[in-house]
C-alpha cells in the first residue's frame, strides 16, 4: 500500500479523530475555558506522540501552554518548524450556529464546528501526515520540530518570550504554518505574502463634561463631529490613503509578479457573494485591480466609533469625549514604527486645536513577502498538486500573521503557509466550517511536501 492509498484508508479514523479534537472547548479568550484549554494540549501532545514524535512536551508560558515535539533522525537532511495552535475564538453568539459549535457535524461536504478552519483542523492535517509517513515508510523524509501553541486568538501574548527562550531548540531551515486559505474551492495555494497591522486607537475630548445639546447646541465643539469630519479626509477621490508620506515607501509590483496575481482564478463575482454585499464600497483604487488592492496595497480602515449616548431612547447629549479605534495594514517596505508616527503626526495636525487628543498604537506588526521561486516554495507547489491532482498556484494574502516575521527576521529562513481553508468558511463567526476535500486532500499534500522538502 502506498503512502495515498493507507491515508485513504484512514479517512474515517482521522476524521473521528479530528472531532474528538474539536469537542474540546479551547478558548484561549475566557478563565473559565482554562481547564478545557489544558486538556487540548494534552489532547495535543498525546496525538503527537502516537504519531511517532518524540521528547514531546507541554512547556509552561506565561499564559496557556506551548506544546513541542520532534523527530531529528534524518542527518543531512532539512529541519523544519511545524507551527500551529489548539486554541480557538469563543461561539458567541449561540443562537446563530445551525448545529451547537462543540458539536461537530458533517453537512453538504464540509464538518462544521468551532475550530475547524481556524485552526484545529488544519494542525490534524499535519498530525496526520506525520504519522501516514511513520507508518508506511517506518521514519520522516525530514527532520521535523512541532510548536502548537494556545494563545493565538488573545494575540500570542507568550510566544514570542517563548521563542527567545528556546531559540536553540526551535532552531530550523525552515517554517511552516496551516492557518491561511486556497485562493477558491478547487485551486491548490502556496501563500507567499501577508500585509502587516498597525491598530490604534484614539481618544478625542471636547467639552469638560456632557452638554445639554439645546442649552450649548451649535458653538460647542463635539468630539464625535470631530472624529466623523477626521476620517472623511484621511482617504483621497482616486482611494489611496491620503496622510503624506504615507505610500512612499510601498514596494512597487513587477511586471511578472502583476501578471501572475491577475492571471489567477480569482473570482469578482464569488468574492462580492462572500463578503456579502451588492458591490464594494468604494471604487478600486485608481490603477489598481481589486486583487492587487486586497493584497498588495496598504489601507486605513476605521474599525469603531463610539461617544455620547448610545441606549434605548432618546438623550440630547453634546458628548465630553469620543472614541475610534482604526487599523493600517501595511505592504513590503513599509516600516510600521514609521507608519505609526506619519499616522500620529497628520491626525493632530487635522485635529482643531480646540480638542485634545489621546493617540494609542495598541500593536504593531510587520508586511512579509518571499520569493516564491525559492526551492521549498516550488516543493510546496509540487506537493500541493500532488496531494489535490490540480494546478497549485502562488497567492498572497491580505490578512497578517506577526510570528511569520518574526522568526523570518530572528532566523532568516523561508516561510512557507500552506493553507487549506476556503475565504467563505466562517473562521471567527457562527458555523465555521471546513471543506473534507480540503481536510482529506491536505493530509496527501502534507505529506508529499515533507517528502518534496528532502529532495529539494
């Protein structure tokens, strides 16, 4: 039996496994989850041992636990840095999921259930090629380290103290991460680009206290006007961020690489019925395609506004103060510590002098980008098509993983994302889901590129 043929065979035992896996309550977000927490990465560890790992452990942070294991008894050959996480976001709201988020239920080809895309399902996936080459080759084709950690959905608080510590262990050629998506159903993707995060958030204030809105109404300054009239100027009539400084820095596309991205099987129609919406709502950006404004241009988005009086009925209040909270996602050679202050300095000089503002960058996080014509990149590709029988192609994504480059600038060495989630799969939301074909056909891709990795 050969290595497709014995996962074949196991598609029912896997996929049980799987839901035994995604019946544990992992939210990292809330105490009363911690023990659920503790018994996934037990839950974890164990799976990892049974599929021939070894020194595998469940290390102390200063948070949820990190788990590791590793298998190093291919001399000569690749080290490669699995990283992953068993913590998931919390199912609120109930009401909304079509069968309970702790249940797991298979529909219409896809297993629904808190974690299945984001990221439980995908970490199986390569728990499960791991031990398909174990037991029909009897060893790896590479070296292998796993790290499964249980923060990431509360912003990976303690991996990065936990990298620091265990720098040597964790030291690799190479890593590889499941938590991203296929470009669509059907189309194999190596991801090779994210855009970086700044988020910020800001406190304006106006009056001393709260007015009565027909005793000061008309002279008093209100703060929530004032951050209304800010944002309508921080975009300019083509849709470019219009702070200066701001896009100087942005790497340009070349020729080849345009080509490549709009060549792709993307699909205007497809993407307009999963965001949900009758349109976009605004423009493209002028000279740019909407694929290219999604992944390889930066943007400023506000992400909240809140003020004055928000309850059941009326209130005539001119607020003290006003709130926003807004994010700038940002492209290779964009340097984020400079983005934040060109953002901070153009902000106040909008601001009339007659408020007071309170500027807070809450998180930062750096654009990555890798040239995808390197060998691990093509052995990715090759595996991929392999693992689906289909063409694979190479994507990026508009979306931001802050560990990526971070070990990319601590260990200088390819980060390879090989995603098996679809963008309409509900990761975050009610009835998260994942497509088998995706599940089944990942475990093959997996596997394939352990292998690929050894001859590349």
């Amino acid at each position: 039996m050969n290595l497709h043929q014995y996962i074949d065979s196991q598609k029912d035992a896997n996929l049980a496994e799987l839901i035994e896996f995604l019946k544990i309550p992992s939210v990292s977000t809330k105490s009363e989850n911690k023990p659920d927490i503790e018994r996934a990465a037990k839950w974890v560890a164990d799976k990892l041992r049974d599929a021939g790992l070894e020194k595998v452990e469940i290390l102390p942070t200063g948070g949820h636990p990190m788990v590791y294991g590793e298998w190093l008894k291919a001399p000569g050959k690749p080290t490669v840095l699995l990283y992953g996480h068993y913590d998931v976001q919390p199912a609120e709201p109930l009401e909304l999921w079509t069968t309970p988020a702790f249940e797991p239920a298979v529909r219409g080809g896809n297993l629904f259930g808190r974690g299945t895309a984001d990221d439980k399902g995908q970490v199986h996936i390569h728990v499960a090629a791991i031990r398909a080459l174990m037991k029909v080759e009897g060893r790896l084709p590479v070296n292998i380290k796993v790290m499964i950690e249980g923060e990431e959905e509360v912003g990976s608080k303690n991996l990065w103290n936990f990298v620091e510590r265990y720098r040597d262990k964790l030291k690799a050629d190479a890593l590889v991460v499941s938590d991203t998506s296929m470009l669509a159903k059907g189309v194999p993707s190596v991801t090779y680009g994210l855009r970086g995060l700044n988020y910020y958030q800001i406190e304006v204030t106006g009056p001393a206290q709260d007015l009565h809105s027909g005793v000061f109404g008309g002279p008093a300054p209100n703060p929530l006007r004032a951050i209304s009239e800010l944002f309508t100027q921080l975009h300019d009539k083509h849709n470019r961020v219009a702070i200066p400084g701001f896009n100087k820095d942005v790497a340009p596309l070349s020729k080849a690489e345009r080509k490549a991205l709009n060549s792709l099987p993307w699909s205007k129609k497809e993407f307009l019925k999963t965001m949900g919406a009758p349109g976009p709502g605004f423009a493209p950006e002028k000279g740019c395609t909407i694929v290219e404004q999604l992944w390889c241009r930066p943007t400023l988005e506000l992400n909240g506004v809140w003020g004055g009086y928000t309850g059941e009925g009326a209130k005539t209040v001119i607020p003290s103060k006003a709130w926003a909270k807004f994010s700038t996602r940002l492209v290779p050679n964009q340097e984020p510590g400079k983005i934040a202050k060109i953002v901070e300095k153009h902000i106040r000089k909008l601001l009339p002098k007659i408020y007071t503002l309170k500027f807070e960058v809450l998180s930062m996080g750096k654009p990555w980008a890798a040239p995808y014509t390197h060998p691990y990149f093509l052995a990715a590709q090759r595996a991929m098509e392999k693992g689906f029988g289909k063409k694979a192609v190479f994507i990026r994504e508009g979306g931001s993983i802050p560990f990526v480059t971070q070990m990319y600038d601590t260990f200088d060495v390819p980060c390879v994302l090989l995603g098996f989630g679809l963008p309409d799969e509900n990761a975050h939301a009610p009835n998260e889901h994942l497509y088998l074909e995706n599940y089944f056909g990942g475990i093959k891709a997996v596997a394939d590129f352990y292998k690929e990795l050894a001859v590349a």
